[in-house]
C-alpha cells in the first residue's frame, strides 16, 4: 500500500516535526489539525488543514475538528470495492492513507494532584480514537501510528519501500492501535466507577507485558509479567535490577509477598521480611538493618534458605555480609552502600534489586482469577488501634507483649490459612501456614526445634480458635499471651483456657484470612 496522504493530530508531540520531515521528503501530502499543524508550520512544512479536507472548521475550542464524514470516508473505503469508489468519486472523497494519533493524557491528568472533575472530563478524547479506531478496521487500506516508538521502524521500511507499507506491518500497527484504545476507554470507564459506591457493575482493566519469563511456575509452563496499565506502584512499581539473573514466576510471586509484609511493618523502623513458597518464614524488626535481618532469618533458618528477601533500609557493608553467607534468590531493598553492593554482587546468580518505594498494594480492588473469571474484593487491611482491641482474659498484656502481638498480627494477615504466628521481640520464632487443622498449624509454629527458650512468646491466629483445644496446645507450647478475631460459640471455653493458665488473650474481631 502506497502512502500519498498522511493526517497527523498528536497531543503528545515529541518526534513528531522529524517524523512530519522525513514523510515530506517522500512526497507524503501532510493534513493536520490546530497545535499539531501549528508546531509543523512553524517547522517550516507546508500543512494543509483539517478543516480544507472536511469543508467544514473547528469549532467548540476544538472539541469538533475531526468528526466528519468526508475525512472516515477516506479512511473506511475499500479500495477494491467498485461500489465505494463509484460513491468516493461521486462525493469527491480523498483518501487518508495513513493516521497519526497519539490521545488527550486522561490517566496523567487524572493523577495530577487537585485536579477538577472539569478538567478531568476535558480530557476524554473523542476526534482521536474514532480516527484511530477507523484506520486500524481499515488496516486493509490505511496505516495507524499512535505512538512515537513507532515513527522510526515505521519511516524505515516507508523509505526502503518506495513509500509502501506491508500488510503485516499495517496489521501490526492496527492491534497496537486496539490495545491502546482499550486501555484508554477502561481507564475512564474505571474513573467514573470509582466515584460511585459499591462494587462497579463493570470492572474495566488493561495490562502491559513487562518481562518475558523464562517459565511459569514449573518449567513446562510459559509465562510473563504484564503491569496493570495506569499502576506504578505494586509488586515491581519502580525496582531496578542491579545484578543477577532474571527474574522467574515464582520470584515474583515471593517478591509480592514479601514487600506486601514489609510494607505492614514499615514504620521507619529497620525491618525484614523472608519469604519462601509466598509465605513469610521470616519477619523481624530490630534496631538496625542486621539486627533485623538476623533476627529474621532465626525465626526459620532452615525455610530461609534460597528465600526472597525484603529489606526496608539501604543495605549497609556489615549487612550484606551477613547476607552473603547465605543462599537467597532475590534480595530488594531502596538501595545498597558502594561496599555492600560489591560483596553482594559477587554472588552471579543473586538477583538484586533496589526500589525506592515500600512495594505496597496499589489503591483499588484486589483482583483474583478464577477460571472463566475474577473474583474481587476490598483489600484486606489490619487494625494496629489498641483502643479497638478488646482484652478479653483476666490477664492484661505486658507493654512488652503488646508490642509483639501487634506486631504477630501485622505478619499473621500475610500467612496463608490456617495462619499461625508465634513471636517474640518483634520477631517470628515459628509460622503456621496453610494447614486445614488451626491445631496443626499452631503445632507447626510452635514446634520449631530453634524455640530453646519458651518464655515472652505470644501467638497469633488469623481467625478464631473454634474449639479450646488449639489454645491449649498454644499454651502448651510457651505462649504466654494471644491474639485473634474472636467469635466462635465457644469463646467462653477458649477464655476460660486461656484465664486457667494465667494467659493474656486479646480479640481483634476481624479475621484475616488468605487463600
């Protein structure tokens, strides 16, 4: 397909007077509308307008420039179709071999800060995706540019191909040109839904591949990472890998895992989270980053092998020493020491990486696949207001053991249920995880052959207790104090064992589950 005539209308106008250039020198018939068609005069190029195409002006400060059916027209004919030359002929329509579109910035617009819904609505662009829309359907005749990452590939092959674009690149262009207007329409659609409440009847969303994936969760599997078109923030938000190999699935999963604990704990104390399987079988705070990281890694050394690491505090050299003595697939935290880094990036097969932001969830539902399907919730998030806290055994916590029930119950939303936390000194002694007993899992957290010392351990629980017997074992296993949701018909039995044994138990009356 020859092009003679192109149309160019971009908002973002970066490229674009050296794509204009480069399309004239080929002898390509330049349309163009208002700032567009200003920056290439004032380039020098010779514009013709929009309005001298259409026979018709701009009007209403541009909201009408484009809709017209003498420019769709020239970019919906079929050009083998006698019947739609006979009627182009008749009224004198020229075609448009080629569109230039980039779209008003709604989601940059929507971000800014203070921003007016008028000013929002102003960015709704409509001229621009019809035109887009149009030329992709008729990639069969018409080229679509939306992007300028596209001016110079597309440019290339026009100037090696005597201006004649291939039907695969055409095609090419089109799909790029759908995708783009798909992640355009779901993020205003997803802006006037959330000024409504409750659960939108229509959950709009789009997603960008990022990284190819080496494998999915095993081998057999193909996979990639696709952002959510409009988030910046979440499991990578702004991570730069620094050393290493790259990424997998599961790293990834982990990564998410543990920058969401990290993010629970991130009080502007130094902290560290171990994840392994996409459960924590780490997590401490401590007074600087390698008391955090080694009180961390006792709360399960064995599991800490060949874990993901988040850490909440720039890597200093004595920590990353510390570090280096043992194997770990990711490592991620706001930055390294020059020192650190050296001795860190020695190990080749670590993957290392450095974001200045805590990895916590983006604003919004969480969304979960289900076959043929999304389930969607609010996220879950846990209350650290002792006022809200009920205390509901004879015993009242020590300040001490406030401090690492909290602290349990931060950690305990992130384990898989059945979820058993038990604590001390702000950090994990032993994890519970995904168990379908709750005695089991206690049993597992509490039976962890490091736990020598058995006093000053509290134990979280992220639902209720619904028989006495998980608190006995509890009890049984050193924890001196406990909390959880609270709610089953035999609380007073669970108290009861709880007051028999002189321990403090706290009700929170939410539970956490996570499956």
């Amino acid at each position: 397909m020859p092009v003679a005539r192109a149309l160019l209308s971009v908002s973002d106008k970066s490229g674009i007077v050296e794509f204009a250039q480069r399309l004239a020198a080929l002898g390509v018939e330049l349309i163009s509308t208002g700032g567009t068609a200003l920056a290439l005069r004032e380039a020098g190029l010779e514009v013709r307008s929009i309005d001298d195409l259409t026979g018709f002006p701009e009007i209403m400060d541009g909201r009408v420039k484009t809709l017209n059916p003498r420019l769709y027209a020239g970019l919906l004919a079929l050009r083998d179709n006698p019947e739609h030359l006979e009627q182009a002929r008749e009224h004198q329509i020229e075609f448009v071999d080629l569109v230039c579109v980039n779209l008003y910035p709604f989601e940059q617009t929507v971000a800014t800060e203070g921003v007016s819904d008028a000013e929002v609505i102003e960015q709704i662009d409509i001229g621009g995706p019809t035109m887009v829309r149009a030329a992709a359907k008729n990639a069969a005749y018409a080229a679509v540019v939306t992007d300028p990452s596209q001016y110079g590939p597309l440019l290339d092959e026009l100037e090696a191909a005597d201006r004649r674009l291939s039907l695969e690149t055409r095609q090419q262009l089109a799909g790029e040109a759908f995708a783009l207007i798909a992640r355009y329409d779901a993020a205003i659609s997803n802006w006037f839904a959330a000024r409504g409440d409750g659960m939108p009847a229509t959950l709009a969303a789009t997603f960008e591949r990022e990284l190819e994936l080496p494998y999915g969760e095993n081998p057999h599997q193909q996979a990639a990472y696709y952002r959510q078109s409009g988030v910046n923030e979440g499991v990578l938000g702004s991570a730069e890998q620094l050393s290493g190999k790259p990424l997998s699935f599961n790293n990834i999963l982990d990564l998410d895992g543990a920058r969401a604990t990290l993010a629970e704990l991130g009080d502007g104390q130094p902290a560290c989270v171990i994840v392994k399987h996409n459960n924590p079988c780490g997590a401490a705070r401590g007074a600087d980053l390698l008391e955090a990281y080694r009180k961390a890694f006792a709360g399960d050394p064995v599991s800490a092998y060949g874990g993901v690491i988040a850490l909440n505090s720039v890597v200093d050299e004595a920590t990353a020493s510390a570090l280096s003595e043992q194997f770990i697939e990711v490592l991620i935290a706001p930055g390294y020491e020059p020192a650190a880094l050296e001795i860190l990036s020695a190990k080749e097969k670590l993957r290392i990486l450095a974001s200045p932001d805590d990895g916590a969830a983006p604003a919004g539902p969480e969304l979960r696949p289900v076959a043929g399907g999304l389930l969607v919730q609010e996220r879950d998030s846990v209350s650290i207001d002792r006022s809200k806290l009920e205390v509901v055994s004879d015993r009242m916590p020590t300040e001490d053991e406030w401090r690492d029930l909290i602290f349990a119950w931060q950690v305990c939303r992130h384990v898989k249920s059945n979820a058993i936390v038990a604590a001390r000194g702000e950090a994990t002694l032993g994890i519970g995880a995904g168990q379908m007993s709750r005695v089991d899992s206690v049993n597992i957290a509490l039976g962890r052959e490091w736990i020598t010392e058995r006093s000053g351990i509290v134990l979280a629980s992220d639902a209720f207790f619904p028989f006495a017997d998980g608190v006995v074992g509890a009890l049984d296993g050193g924890a001196a104090a406990l909390i959880q949701p609270g709610g089953s018909i035999r609380d007073d039995e669970v108290i009861a064992a709880a007051n028999e044994r002189g321990a403090a138990m706290v009700f929170t009356g939410e539970r956490h589950f996570r499956h």
